[in-house]
C-alpha cells in the first residue's frame, strides 16, 4: 500500500461504525510522540555536521524532516499549551508563561491526547509532556507519569533537590542567589543515573505493553534534556573533542536591532558562569549542549529499536519535535525567549508508514500538529477549536506546501514567518513601537534589520498588514 492509498484507507475506516473502528487494532495507526526541550535543529538530518545524532538521522532517512517548522511562542509551557490545543498564544491571558497551564488559561478546549482516548486510543504520558504534570492529567488513560512527580516546581533545579546532577565535585559551584547547582556537568554514570535514561525505559516497557492492548495507542515521551543544566553522562561528553567545536560565527547584536529583543538570562541564574563573553565558557556550554543531545538521541534509538522488534513499526507514526529553539551564542545570545529564528524554529520529523518521506521547505508551525495527527488517524477534529492546518499533504509529498507563514508571539511581539521573510511588529495598545525584518534567503543568519531599508519598505508593510490581520482574527 502506497502513501496515497494509505491514508484513503484511513478516511474510509473513519466511516466505519464506531463499534468496528475502535474494537480492531489495525483500523487505525498508532502515534509515538517524542517531545524534547529546547532542543533547536542541531541534528545531523538538519545538516549540522559537528553534531552525533546517528538515531534521529536513521529514522529522518524515513520520515519527512521539516525544515522551516516553528513554535508558536519560543517558551516551554506556553509552546506546549498551544500545541496540545491547537490554539494560538493570546498575549497577555492565554499560553504566554513558561509555566503556562492550558486547562487553567483555555478550559473548554478539548486536548489532543483526551481526543484521541474519545476515539477508541489508549493515551500514556511519560517524562515532560505537558510543561505541569498536572495539566490536562485526566485526558491519558492512565496518570501522567515521571521519575520525580512533584519536581517540576519552580524549585525544580534548586540542588540537589530532585538528582539533577550525579558529581560530587558540582556542589561547589552552587549559584548563591537561585540555589541551582553548575550550568553543565560531565559524570561518569549509566544512561539511568539521570532522568532522561529512566524515562526511555518507561517507554520501552510501555510499548511492549501496549502492544498486546485492543486499542492503538497513542504514547508521549517527553525527555528533559538538552534543557539546562547541561548534564549528561561522561560517554557523550567525550564524543566530541572541545576544541573542535565551532562557535558562534556572529557573536554579536545585528545591526539596527530594536531593543525589544534580548537574551535569555536563564543561564545566568546557574552556577560556575562569570560571563557568556568568556570563550572557554562557550566551549564548554556548546560541548555541554551536544552531549545532552546526544544523549537524547541514543535514548530515541533505544525506542526506536524496540518499535522495530515489537514489529510496530508498519502501524506507528513517530514525531520527533523539539519544544522550540536556543541560542547558542548567535548574536551574544545564550537561551530562547525572544523573536529571532535561534529561539522559534525546531525540529519536527514526522515518519508515516508507506511514505517516502524527504526534506520538506514549506512552513508549517506546531499549532498544525494536532490537525495533522486527527486526519492521519482517520479522526473528526473539534469544532471551532483548531486554529492550525493539518499538513498531510507535506507528509504525502515533501515538495507541497499548505501555509504562507508561521505566526509567534511572545510578550508584545509579532513574527510571521515565510520561506522568504521574518517580520516582527511590538506593539502598545494599537501603536507600533518597534519593527524587525529579516531577509531569510539573502541574510538567513539574521545580522541586519532591514524593516527600514528602502528595497524593502513596500514589501514590510505588506507584512505589517499581515500581522495585525492575524492577530485581530485572533482576538475574535
């Protein structure tokens, strides 16, 4: 059965009595979701080459690997609320926080995983799905689980609170104002030791239960890593050589940058930092950022491996996404939270069985994801919920696209983004007080606002219109 085929059998099962469709396994495909955070397209299947990421590159030689995919708001909880609903951030009530609870900022919106346990899924949730564990809790079948339940409070990273970090040698660069330990650690322990290694376990042990269910099942694996700190087994450390790592090309402010974007100053609230300035430590931050993707990946392999030998691969969509982006360096920034690409675009791979798969250019943005998976399983979406497009017809052929532009936001902050441009607006009340464009195919690492720049005052204000329509559509 080819791609096409595939999904017109799908659409036809959907006609089915309920009875038939939800009482045999095999009408429907099961969904693997793998959530990490603050994971950017660092990957070797994104063309970074400096980078060991051997599993999610197999798996990308499969699947379709968006290359313009964005988050709506470059924030965990806010990010994870949006793509969970479907629905946009609203600033300033609705999806703007990075502990951001969708049950509490949108309570009629029926969440992904409850709607695919109304169509006959069983739903599991293991590891840092939603951003609080408590969100959304009764849409899975079963609890929400995670090695520490409680830690994910705001003293989530007070050490050594909740096992974050395993060297001995750590408690002495402990931050004297915040309480949290060193901004990266290299220890020479199991996968296990640390979180992440636990949840792949989880999950493996999930999927070979799951596999003798009636139901499909729709499972959710969210790792903590590469957040902050930066802490992986010794193993991934030492598959990079430091010195060899390549900075930052373009370690300072772009030209003509309004002063509404700025760094993150998460890292600086960790212990063992002085200054982003210093070389040696953006050494060892990007070492410690690519052992914990490394981790990450060898953690996906294990998974992925076990679809494999359960022989689930032919009936499971797996999705592959990073929760946002990260600076890691460009333009003197260390962190998300602003409205530069670094921080909205993420990785998003998508495998469907009987797809070819392939690079796919066209924009789509995380708000898309919950229509998409509705129509590949053959479900009904809820009314007047969704604000995404489902991008299906990517996934049928990489070449297509669905949509003109991403829409982000954060704080007061505008950003479309097409294949051809960025543009931001800030606004107060209804006046515009700052603007930002980038030219993507001239200048893709963003060093010079040309929101000014007369070749492109025309095309801006093409743009502007664009975000204000979108936002009081949104508003509605």
């Amino acid at each position: 059965m080819n791609c096409a085929q595939s999904f017109y059998f799908v659409s036809a099962i959907a006609l089915v009595s309920s009875a038939h469709v939800y009482g045999q396994k095999g009408d429907k495909m099961n969904v693997l979701f793998i959530i990490a955070d603050d994971m950017r397209p660092e990957l070797g299947c994104y063309g970074i080459e400096d980078i060991i990421t051997p599993h999610v590159d197999r798996l990308a030689e499969q699947a379709t690997v968006f290359q313009n995919a964005y988050c709506n708001i470059p924030v965990s909880g806010a990010s994870r609320a949006s793509l969970f609903t479907g629905m946009y951030p609203r600033y300033p009530n609705r999806f703007t926080a990075f502990d951001a609870s969708a049950e509490k900022d949108c309570p009629e919106a029926l969440s992904l995983p409850e709607c695919f346990k109304r169509n006959g899924y069983y739903v599991v949730s293991n590891g840092k799905v939603f951003h609080n564990i408590t969100d959304h809790a009764g849409s899975w079948s079963e609890a929400p689980w995670r090695v520490h339940p409680d830690g994910y409070g705001k003293d989530w990273a007070e050490y050594n609170k909740w096992e974050l970090w395993q060297n001995g040698e750590s408690s002495r660069y402990i931050h004297p104002k915040t309480l949290r330990g060193p901004f990266c650690e290299s220890a020479d322990v199991s996968d296990t030791t640390y979180i992440d290694g636990r949840v792949a376990r989880k999950t493996i042990a999930d999927l070979r239960r799951l596999k003798d269910r009636k139901e499909p099942f729709f499972l959710a694996c969210g790792f903590w890593k590469p957040h902050l700190p930066f802490n992986a087994p010794k193993k991934y450390w030492d598959l990079y050589q430091r010195e060899q790592i390549q900075l930052a090309q373009n370690p300072y402010r772009p030209k003509a940058l309004p002063r509404q974007v700025t760094s993150s100053g998460e890292i600086r609230g960790y212990g063992k930092i002085t200054t982003t300035k210093d070389e040696d430590f953006q050494r060892e931050a990007k070492h410690g950022y690519y052992a914990c993707v490394s981790y990450i990946d060898a953690q996906i392999g294990l998974i992925l491996d076990e679809l494999d030998r359960l022989k689930l691969t032919e009936n499971t969509i797996v999705v592959i996404l990073g929760d946002h982006g990260w600076h890691l360096g460009e333009h003197g920034f260390w962190g998300k939270h602003n409205l530069m690409n670094h921080a909205t675009r993420a990785p998003l791979i998508v495998r469907v069985p009987h797809c070819k798969g392939g690079k796919a250019e066209g924009v789509v943005e995380f708000v898309d994801i919950y229509p998409t998976l509705c129509e590949l399983c053959g479900m009904s979406v809820p009314d007047s919920q969704l604000q995404g497009k489902s991008f299906v017809p990517i996934l049928q052929d990489s070449g297509k696209r669905t949509k003109e532009y991403a829409f982000v936001q954060w704080k007061d902050g505008y950003n479309i983004v097409s294949e051809k441009y960025s543009s931001t607006i800030w606004l107060r009340g209804d006046s515009v007080v700052a603007r930002m464009m980038f030219d993507r195919q001239s200048d893709a690492a963003e060093n010079e606002n040309k929101a000014s720049t007369e070749s492109l005052c025309k095309e801006f204000e093409k743009q502007e219109v664009q975000i204000k329509m979108k936002k009081l559509r949104l508003e509605k």
